[in-house]
C-alpha cells in the first residue's frame, strides 16, 4: 500500500494485469455476485432524473424490479446499490445478440440519450473504492469470475490501473492520475 494525496492505494493496481473480455466472461459481473453496483450519493439523483430516458433500452425484468424497489437500494449498511433482479441480475442490465451482459444506463449514453455513462463504480470495476472519513482506499478486487481478464491483461501486458484509467480520472482527476502513473513508472524503473 502507498498514500497519494488522500488515497491509499493498493500496490495490485499496479502490478496485476487486466483486460475486460466480454466473450470469455459475457459481462458476468453485472449479473453474479450477492449486490448491486456501489453507487455515490450524487449518482442517486442522476438516477431518477436519467431513468425516463434510460427505461426504453431496459429489460422487462429490469423495469419491474425498478418499479417496485426503485431506481437503487440501500443495504444494511446504508451503502445505496443499483437495484436487482430477484437478487441475481443488476436491474439495468440488457444482453446483446451474443447474450453478453450490457449496461442500458451506458448504452442510453452511447445513444446520446444521456450525459451520464454509468455508475462510477462500475467504470471502475475490477478497482473498488472504499471511502473512510479521511481517506479513500484503492483496493484492486480479485474475482474468479475475471479469470479471462487477468489472461487477456497478462497477455497485452496492460496494468489494471491503465486498464481503468478513465475511471480513476473521472473518480478522482487528471492531475491524481498522472500523479499515479508516474509511481508506477518510479516502481517500473527500480525493478529493471
């Protein structure tokens, strides 16, 4: 672990490789796993102000499970997470001709639709971000389920932090990113 700013950072996203492969996986992650995608306090009313126009690209099962628990729940930790489908599927997943799990938030972006691509953790996947009173932690979540991204990743030799590099710019901003990349560049030259 090392400290940036106010974050400390798993030294994993750095060192482990990754890259999503939605033919091997098929999107898994929107669909396995015991709750939905964390969500931050401002993405609850970017929720229910996008959802009349996301709710076209959305499923059947999608929309009723919003309909009747909401547009986001809250765990038993007061933690909000996108709402679900009988426990299993996030509720704003949609598949593709593949059957490879989608985000209809993201496809409604990629429409022009929305402004709003999708939940921030969910551009951030496999990085988790965990906020304490006075720091955030960036911890690299390990998954069975991303077996074939840590392949593909090893293979195109991409660290997960590039990986997800949008994501921490959109998280945390290009100046903290750069900041980042220039660690692991220090840590690159030391192993050589």
């Amino acid at each position: 672990m090392f400290q940036l700013k106010k974050t400390v950072i798993s030294e994993d996203i750095l060192d482990k490789e990754f890259v999503c492969n939605l033919g091997a996986c098929k999107g898994a992650c929107c669909v396995d796993g015991d709750a939905g995608a964390p969500l931050e306090q401002e993405e609850l009313s970017i929720l229910k102000e996008i959802l009349p126009k996301v709710k076209r690209y959305l499923r059947k099962e999608g929309l009723e499970a919003i309909e009747n628990q909401g547009p986001y729940t809250t765990n038993e930790f007061g933690e909000h997470e996108t709402t679900l489908i009988e426990g299993a599927d996030c509720a704003y997943v949609i598949y593709d001709d593949q059957g490879v799990a989608l985000c209809g938030i993201e496809e409604a972006y990629n429409q022009g639709d929305i402004q709003f691509k999708k939940p921030v953790s969910c551009h951030l996947y496999p990085v988790r971000i965990k906020q304490y009173s006075e720091f955030a932690a960036v911890n690299y979540d390990k998954w069975e389920i991303c077996d074939d991204a840590c392949s593909l990743g090893k293979e195109l030799q991409v660290p997960v932090y590039k990986f997800v590099k949008q994501g921490l710019i959109r998280k945390f901003g290009e100046q903290w990113y750069d900041e980042l990349d220039r660690v692991a560049k220090e840590r690159n030259d030391r192993k050589v």
